[in-house]
C-alpha cells in the first residue's frame, strides 16, 4: 500500500539536515511520495523506519539488470510515463536471436557481425546488449550447443527461450553468464520455470495475454522466491501490443500496482519480416520495452534503433550534446584547416556533414559549450576566446596540425581579434554564418 508524503513524513528523522538535496524533512517525504526520490537519499533515516518504507519507496517498475563477463543490460526504475516530465532512466537492452535449428557455423556466422559492430556517435560508443537464443527444435542437446556456439562468439548477455522447463535447464547449464533471462514462464510451466530461474538467479520471463493472467503470474512466481521479471503482453499485432504495454506502466505508475510493475519483453512472432521486426522494435524502445529482441542483424537496421533508444534516453531538460573534442572528417592531414562550433548537436550535425558531403578533409574542434548553439553559447558567454584556446591546448590541437589556421564561425567574428591574444602564432579566419556556405568558403578561401 503506497504511503502518502506525510505518513512517511512521520518515520523520517525530521532533522531538516538538507543532506538529502532538499531543504525539509517535509519535502524530501513528498518526493520520496511520488516517487521522485529514493530513500536511500537520506542518511539519517533509522532501520526500522527503512523496513517500513522499504515497499512505499521503492521505484514502481522493478530494476532486473542482465550480467554476464563485465557485461549487462538493466531496465526498469522508471517513474514517468513520458520522458519530457522526466528523464527516462535506463535504456532499453536490444538483443539478436538466433534459432537451435542451425548449426554452431552458422550461428557463429550470422553472430560475429553483430557482435563487432560499433559505431561512433556523436562521441558515444553505440553497440547491441546481447543475444538470444531460441529452441525451435525442442531438443535440450541441440539447444545447449546453440547456446555454447553463441558463447564462442560473445560473452554479452543472454536471453534463453523456450517453453519446455528441460530444454532451458540445459541452456543454463552450457551459458556462460551471471545473469541470463529465461523466456518464459506461462500458465502451464511457471512451477518449473520459477524453480530453474530460483535455482541460477536468473530473470524470468512471463507470458500473458491479459492483463489479469500476468498480474496473476506474477503473484504466484513472485512467492517463490523469483523477484527479478519481466513481462510479456501477449499481441497479435502492434496495436495490441501497444495497448497493452501502455496499460501495464500506467497501472505501475498510477495506480501503484505491484504486480504489474516490472520491465517489458518485446520480441517478434514466427514469420514476421525485417520490416515489421524493425517497426515492432522501434515501437518497443518508444513505448515501454525493457529487452528487445529482433532476428536480423544488418548496420543499416540496428543504427536507427540505437540512435532512436539513445535520443528518446537523454535528458529532455538538457540540450542534446556532442562529446567535446577534436574530430577527424575526410581524413585531414597537417595541412587541414580547423574549423570551430560548439556541442549543440544540431549545430555539429550541420557542420560536419557539409564538410563530410564537400569531399574535403578538416579538423572539427568541438568545443564544451553546456550544449548550447553558436549564437546562444555567445550570448551567454559559453563561447568565447577563453573556452576556444582552452579547448585547443587540452585536445593537443597543435601537435595535430602543422598549417595553423582556425575558422569561427561568421556570426562571432566579434571573437577574431581577442582568440588571436589567446593563440599566438595561429591565423584566425572567420567562416561563413551558414554551414550550407562552409564547403564554397574551404575551396575559395581556405585552399
């Protein structure tokens, strides 16, 4: 039963230390009410008062982190249903599934792509969280090589499917992971499954198609002893699906409702094609998938779904940041000019791909400007000669390049002269206001 902010008032220490970032013992109660603190902020809070509010405080979806070898996946801990009312915290792991009805080649084929991709955005390493593997075959033996092939290829975290209790205890013998997640317990195999995920501390999956027969699942798994699941609303199309993981996080959020309030499964049918694989996983980073799990592995799919996950996981209330830093575009020699901008992603997004589209080769000095565009960071004093040469010297700009030139942006070209006090020996130019001018003003001005 949720408390309210001024029974849990009553069991705080009532100190007004402020050591928990609030100025009232008051306040900190109506937060850690709404779900917006954890108790754990407060370190004067005695024993006894933590068992207590120990089920009041804690998030209303559960926290289940998958780990395996330095590696893990987590979801759950969320407290919103929208991120612009706050930062959604932890992003959803994504998953490539294999089936036990190929062979350990064809498996380490298909994985080994997969698991190398990496790729640099904005100075974020994007990379997939795991995979999974499913038996189709219904034969223990070959599932357990299946899962020993695809531990020939990883150590990331695993997802083992099946609904036959002896097939998944022989994947658990052959996985080589702390943590997996077993998918999935239903109405007829919970007893076992919830044994088996006891027994190896794993996550557990539950199946449902109701509302009602997983919150009853839950209940009975969860006496058990099994504590770390995840839920999967059985649909037979994305509306289904869709509908039913809203209702799930809003009686979670709402209504406080304990037996829904665990992270999500998401994960194709038999027979569904790439392109509805890559909409029903796009639909599950938005809306409100814990592990997502697609058959495909290709770049040009697993890169929109990573991107979409790390935009829709940042921070509503803070600007979208580029890492600051030197970046390197069409191979720049010593030679190459180094043009200026600041973290706003936007603003990087503009300039580096006219730059990358113009086939020439420059350095891109990023600079920490809170991520702020051009003009605001001006403005605002986040952009300016003292932020730019600090930049240049702590991002080792001058071992870089032998030709010293460096380009600000045209419209602060108010900073030319006090950037030239800063970095003697460095030619300052001042660049067009538009990116769209910058490959035009590189090929007349800066050949």
């Amino acid at each position: 039963m949720a408390l309210s902010g001024i029974q849990i008032y009553k069991m705080l220490p009532k100190t007004n230390c402020k050591e928990c970032g609030f100025p009232t013992c008051l306040a900190f109660a109506m937060k850690l009410a709404a779900k917006q603190v954890e108790l754990s902020a407060c370190p004067h809070v005695s024993e006894e008062s933590k068992a207590q509010l120990a089920e009041s405080s804690a998030p209303p979806v559960r926290l289940v982190t998958l780990k395996s070898n330095g590696y893990q996946a987590a979801a759950g801990n969320e407290v919103v249903l929208f991120r612009h009312e706050k930062k959604f915290f932890h992003m959803p792991g994504l998953f490539i599934r294999v089936k036990d009805d190929l062979t350990s080649e064809q498996i380490k084929a298909k994985l080994a792509p997969a698991e190398a991709y990496e790729v640099d955005y904005v100075g974020l390493e994007l990379t997939l969280d795991g995979f999974a593997v499913e038996s189709v075959t219904g034969d223990a033996a070959a599932f357990a090589t299946a899962v020993q092939a695809v531990n020939a290829v990883s150590h990331r975290p695993l997802i083992l499917m099946s609904s036959d209790p002896d097939v998944i205890a022989a994947g658990l013998a052959a996985a080589d992971c702390e943590i997996p997640l077993i998918c999935a317990a239903d109405g007829d195999n919970w007893e076992a499954m919830a044994g088996l995920a006891k027994e190896h501390k794993a996550a557990l999956v539950v199946n449902g198609r109701t509302l009602d027969e997983l919150a009853d699942l839950t209940e009975k798994i969860k006496a058990t002893g099994v504590e770390d699941l995840v839920l999967n609303p059985i649909g037979d199309n994305l509306s289904q699906r869709l509908a039913l993981s809203t209702q799930i996080r809003r009686l979670a959020l709402k209504k406080n409702f304990r037996a829904l309030g665990y992270p999500l499964f998401v994960a194709p049918m038999d027979g569904e094609d790439i392109a509805y694989q890559s909409i029903l996983a796009a639909q599950g980073i938005a809306k409100y998938g814990g592990f997502v799990v697609i058959d495909y592995f290709a770049p040009e799919l697993a890169y929109p779904l990573l991107v979409l996950r790390q935009n829709i996981y940042t921070d509503p209330q803070k600007p979208i940041q580029v890492q600051p830093g030197l970046y390197e575009i069409n191979d720049p020699t010593p030679e190459s000019p180094v043009l200026v901008t600041t973290n706003f992603s936007i603003t990087y997004f503009s300039v580096a791909n006219e730059v990358d589209g113009s086939g020439l080769p420059a350095w891109l000095l990023v600079t920490e400007a809170e991520g702020m565009s051009v003009l605001t960071a001006w403005a605002a004093g986040k952009f300016d000669a003292e932020r730019i040469a600090k930049d240049v010297k702590r991002f080792n700009v001058a071992d870089k390049v032998a030709n010293k030139r460096i380009v600000l942006p045209g419209h602060t070209a108010v900073l030319s002269g006090e950037l030239e006090e800063e970095l003697p020996g460095w030619e300052i130019k001042v660049g067009p206001r538009e990116a769209v001018d910058i490959p035009a003003f590189m090929k007349q001005v800066l050949a």
